[in-house]
C-alpha cells in the first residue's frame, strides 16, 4: 500500500490534499510528496487523521514553492474551516479500505459512522 495519499484540490485555502495511509505522518515523506509537487507553486494541506485521531492538530498546511516545502509556512488548521469534500476523500478511502479502518487509531463511534456512509 503507498504511504500517502495526493489529490489535486481546487480550494482557496489549498491546492493538494495528502494524508497518510499508514500509522506514520505523511509529513515523513515531504521528499516523495515534493518529488510529485515538483515545479508547483501550491499550498498543500495534510490531514493526519490516520496518526493523530480526529483532534485539533488533525490539519495543517505548508505551502510549496517550486521544488520544496517552505517549512516556515506550517500552519495548524482549525477543522471547522476545512470543507466536507476534503473530509469525504479520506472517509471514502477508508471505508474501501476494511481492515485500515478496523486497526486504526480512531475510536469505535467514528468508525462506525464512516462504516455507515458518514463522514469525519
């Protein structure tokens, strides 16, 4: 299975979207991430709801200028301001994806409404 996720976004607070698919952050992979940004001028958003749960440091944002991650940029994201489609990707994926969502951190009431068609 590939270590994270990257989807092409239209939004106005980001262009990217990329979680991870594993229990580690995909912010271990900013090299592999970059590799396919390459010559991008974008603001990415992670969501790390795989490593971290469903709590206040699940988003952040870093923007990308050409070939790297402009660190200084890292800014955690409030929940509330990232909208139901960003939210419905990661949701889709894991439940296509069964035995990710049965073993993940995410506590047995999220994982039944994402079982259930919801979204977190």
């Amino acid at each position: 299975m590939q270590e994270f996720i990257l989807e092409k976004f239209n939004n106005n607070l980001y262009q990217y979207l990329v979680f991870g698919t594993t229990v580690e952050s995909p912010l271990f992979q900013l090299q592999k991430i970059a590799k396919k940004l390459k010559g991008n001028n974008c603001t990415v958003l992670f969501d790390q709801l795989l490593q971290t749960g469903n709590t206040d440091n699940r988003f952040l944002t870093i923007a990308f200028k050409k070939n790297s991650f402009d660190l200084s940029t890292v800014k955690n994201i409030d929940g509330k301001n990232v909208d139901e489609n960003t939210r419905k990707v990661i949701s889709d994926f894991l439940r296509s994806n069964e035995l990710l969502l049965k073993y993940c951190i995410l506590v047995s009431a999220q994982k039944e409404v994402i079982k259930n068609g919801g979204i977190i």
